[in-house]
C-alpha cells in the first residue's frame, strides 16, 4: 500500500506519522505544502469529506495571526479552501489520502484501523 501524505517536514506531528508509517512499512509519497504549495482542489475535497473544522487548524500561530476579516472567510466551505491554499501552514497535519479514505492529523489509533 502507497498514501499521499500532506505536510510540512519540520512540524513534529508529520514526523511522528511519518516515524510509524515507516516502522509498519507503508509506502507514502510525500507533498510538502512549503514547497510545492497546497492544490485548491483537494483542499476542496478534503473540506467536503471531513468539515472545515477538521480540516483548518484554528490552533497554529498563523491563524491566530490572522485579521478577523480574514478569518471570517472560513465560514464558509469555499472562502476556507481559498484560505488554507493561500496560508497551507494553515491546514491540519498531516493529511494522508489512502484507498480507504482520508486521515486529517494523526491519531494512532485511526491509522492504525485505516491503514493496517
């Protein structure tokens, strides 16, 4: 099995998942929001199958940061997309797109069922 896995190196969640996807031997391609940015069509889709809520990090410095006129524009599905592809440190991490669905952050457990 091979997953698309979405993040940022240096965020300590993305290398814990990374450590366990390795330690169970699953392959994973990995995309680097730093790097290769944030495709608004997945993002979308994302947002469609797991909720702004679970897709928007509401937690991190940069959304904090953030104007309130901005962050009125994750009301709502479309304004969050637009949002999370402009500031992809934004979106929750990681995200990993496997055969059976989609993760958003890492949760032992989840993957552990989703994935083995």
């Amino acid at each position: 099995m091979t997953v698309e896995f979405y993040g940022i190196p240096n965020c300590d969640t993305v290398k814990k998942a990374r450590k366990w996807l390795d330690a169970k031997g699953i392959g994973y391609t990995f995309h680097d929001y730093k790097k290769e940015g944030a495709d608004a069509a997945k993002v979308s889709k994302w947002i469609d199958a797991k909720g702004v809520d679970t897709v928007l990090n509401r937690r991190g410095t940069t959304w904090r940061k953030l104007p309130d006129e901005e962050k009125a524009k994750a009301d709502d599905a479309a304004g969050a997309a637009g949002l999370l592809v402009e500031k992809p440190s934004m979106i929750k991490r990681p995200v990993v797109e496997h055969d059976g669905g989609l993760l958003v952050g890492f949760n032992e457990s989840e993957w552990e069922a989703a994935l083995c």
